[in-house]
C-alpha cells in the first residue's frame, strides 16, 4: 500500500462511519462528514493533508513499488 491509497480509504471510512453514526446515533455526526469533506477540498488546492505527512513520516511509500517514480 501507498499513501494516496491509504488517505482515500481513511477518507472514505471516516465519511461512511459519520454518516452511520449521524443516522443511528446522533446528527452531529454529520459536522464530522463536514469536517473531512472540507479538508478534502482544501487538500485538492494546497496539497496539505495532515494523514499524508503522518503516513510519510511512518515510512510508508508515496508511490506503489512497480511505478517509475522521479
């Protein structure tokens, strides 16, 4: 696994896991999906994402390992 990879599954979970709690729990889950949807957003234009740089300072590879990196 490589970074991209594994922030778009966090990602993903955190949304699913706020909605399911924001309907079966309470709705301020839902400021949750918010939070992530935003810093989605703000990733795409800033290419900052805290995840990314905790992944990257865990070692974990930027790039899958058969890809031609420069």
């Amino acid at each position: 696994m490589y970074i991209e990879r594994i922030v778009r599954i966090v990602a993903g979970a955190f949304i699913v896991i706020s909605l399911l709690l924001a309907h079966f729990h309470h709705q301020n889950w839902l400021w949750f999906t918010g939070f992530v949807g935003l810093n989605l957003f703000q990733s795409g234009f800033t290419q900052f994402c805290p995840l990314f740089t905790i992944l990257e300072k865990m070692g974990v590879p930027k790039f899958p390992k058969d890809a031609c990196c420069k």
